[in-house]
C-alpha cells in the first residue's frame, strides 16, 4: 500500500481513461477515488465510464462520486459537438463496454474531497482533469482543505501557447472559468500541466498496437478508444502525428513533478465574458508577493515520460 493517496476529478473522455489507467498502475500512488465531473460528457454519463473502465482493469475496489452537473455560473450543460467529435458519442471513442456491477456511491463528490482532505492532508494528491467545479465548491464549503492538501495537479489552461477552444482559452478551464479563478487565488499547492506541455506527448496507433496485440480485453479496449481518439485529431487537424497525453500526463506530473520544468507564479483566470474569457494569466496584483502557490509547467521531458506511460499501460493491460 503506497503513503499517498490520489483522487482524480473526471469528465471521463479518452484520455481522462488513460488516466484511470496510469493512476491504477504506478506504484507510488493509491487511487482511493474518482470524482466525476461535466465536460467531454454529460456528468451521468461521465462517472458511469469511469465505472465501466475500473470494472475492465479489474478494479471495482475503488468508489466513484457524483460531483456538479454543471458550471457555478450556469443551471445546465449541454455537451458541445467538439467534444463528441473528439471523444464519441458515449465519452470513450464508442467503444460499447459492458454495464458496471458497481453502483455510483451516495456520497457526494464534494463531501468526498473534504473527508478524504481531513483523513490524509499532506499525502493527498487532487488531479482535476476537467472543470474546476467540484473543488471549487469543496473549498466553498470547507475553506480549512486549503492548507490540508498535499497537492493538486491540474490538466488545463495555457501560458505560453494558445488556447484550444479561442486563442486564449483551453477548454477545461473554460467550462468554469469562475471556479478556477477560485481554485488558483486559495491557499492551495498547485501545478498547471497545460496545453504547455501536454501538445508536446503524442501518443501514435503504433503505440496502441502494442496494447491490441496483447491479446487481452483491457488491450483491445484501450487500443480502439485510443485509436478514435487518434483518428479524430488527424481529421479534425489537430494534430496529425498523433494524440495529446493530457490527463495523464497531469496523473504522471502529480507523481513525478521532475517529468516539467515549471516557473512559480500567482494565477488568476478571466471570467468576465469577453475576448479573454477563460484565459489562465498572472496575476498583476501580486507580482511582488512572495511564495507563489501556483507551478507553471513550461516543458516536459517527453521521451521520458512516453516510456513511463507505455510501460505502465503495457504492463497493467497483460493482466486484465
């Protein structure tokens, strides 16, 4: 049993499930729960796949929760047809993966967070893949988890690079600008795994070829919800070498923050609507403030990383 324990917060699409994935399989960590978010899916349908893929790596074990259908500015979601272009219909590359046996726990998501902040404080490791939403409301309600957390590392936003929804925003924090403005102004530890990095880990079919030719179920899935994946980069013109490691590059970061270079900064996000809505910046305010809470990760060691990746999917795939 590994000392520090791993919550990922998922809007479970293709890459938050290679996510699932790496946090399953390294070593250092113990993933005691997922919550579920809105995003690349409706939230039901969001933590019934993470279910469903915790059932086909063997996993069971491990609760899921429902945290907030939509943004902290809103009354509803509406999944946009990017995100369906890009993720399938059902959030996994259309991938038809049998029902889960386990049930969505009745605790709430939030609740969640802030028992699992008081029960582990500094061994705890927070990686929000998607909306910001369900920590924000978490620090809302207990502001103490603050300084309990060891750390949280974040999938979203861009610095350096331009955004992937307008020039200037990335899409996870442009689901809830708002609530991540409010995450990067708390006490919090932070690091930003952005578009930064993340565009720079492609993942190739020659790599999911490995994982197909495995011969076992895990394989097979993880091979085809990938290669949908791949596939809609390259006819969307995303990327046409291959697919972005996002979310689990975040996992990989939380575990091992030598895979980036980072530079310390205040953050803060622009939430009034307008030309930089969602737009992840400094923040001007508190330049020459001291002890910045927020790592910017500005480069990767991506060689290192990919065969970290492939060798803990690789390995957790032959057994399931």
């Amino acid at each position: 049993m590994a000392k520090r324990k791993m919550i990922l917060d998922l809007d479970t699409g293709v890459d938050d499930a290679l996510a699932i994935a790496y946090a399953l399989a390294d070593p250092e960590v113990d993933l005691i729960g997922i919550v579920s978010s809105y995003g690349n899916n409706l939230l039901d349908v969001c933590a019934e796949n993470s279910l469903k893929l915790l059932e086909l790596l063997g996993h069971t074990d491990i609760p899921v929760f429902k945290g907030l259908p939509h943004s902290c500015t809103s009354d509803h979601f509406d999944v946009m047809q990017v995100s369906k272009d890009i993720h399938g219909d059902n959030g996994i590359g259309d991938v038809d993966l049998p029902a889960p046996s386990r049930s969505i726990e009745e605790q709430s998501g939030v609740d969640f967070y802030i028992e699992a902040a008081h029960k582990y404080g500094k061994d705890l490791i927070i990686i929000p893949t998607g909306p910001m939403t369900n920590l924000a409301a978490a620090l809302k309600k207990d502001p103490e988890i603050a300084d309990l957390i060891g750390n949280v590392t974040f999938m979203g936003g861009a610095l350096t690079v331009e955004g992937n929804v307008t020039p200037v925003a990335e899409a996870n924090i442009n689901q809830d600008p708002k609530a991540a403005d409010e995450v990067m102004k708390s006490n919090l530890p932070l690091t930003m795994v952005g578009l930064d990095v993340t565009l720079r880990t492609l993942l190739t079919k020659e790599d999911t070829k490995q994982w197909r030719e495995l011969g076992t179920k895990a394989g097979k899935a993880y091979a085809d919800i990938t290669d949908f994946y791949i596939d809609a980069y390259y006819n969307l013109d995303i990327d046409k070498r291959g697919c972005a490691l996002h979310d689990p590059l975040a996992v990989g970061v939380g575990i091992d923050p030598s895979f980036v270079t980072t530079i310390s900064l205040f953050m803060k996000v622009v939430y009034e609507e307008g030309p930089y809505y969602g737009r992840t910046i400094g923040d001007n305010a508190k330049l020459n403030d001291d002890d910045p809470n927020v790592k910017v990760a500005v480069n990767v060691d991506k060689e290192r990383y990919l065969k970290v990746f492939m060798d803990h999917l690789t390995n957790l795939f032959k057994e399931n």
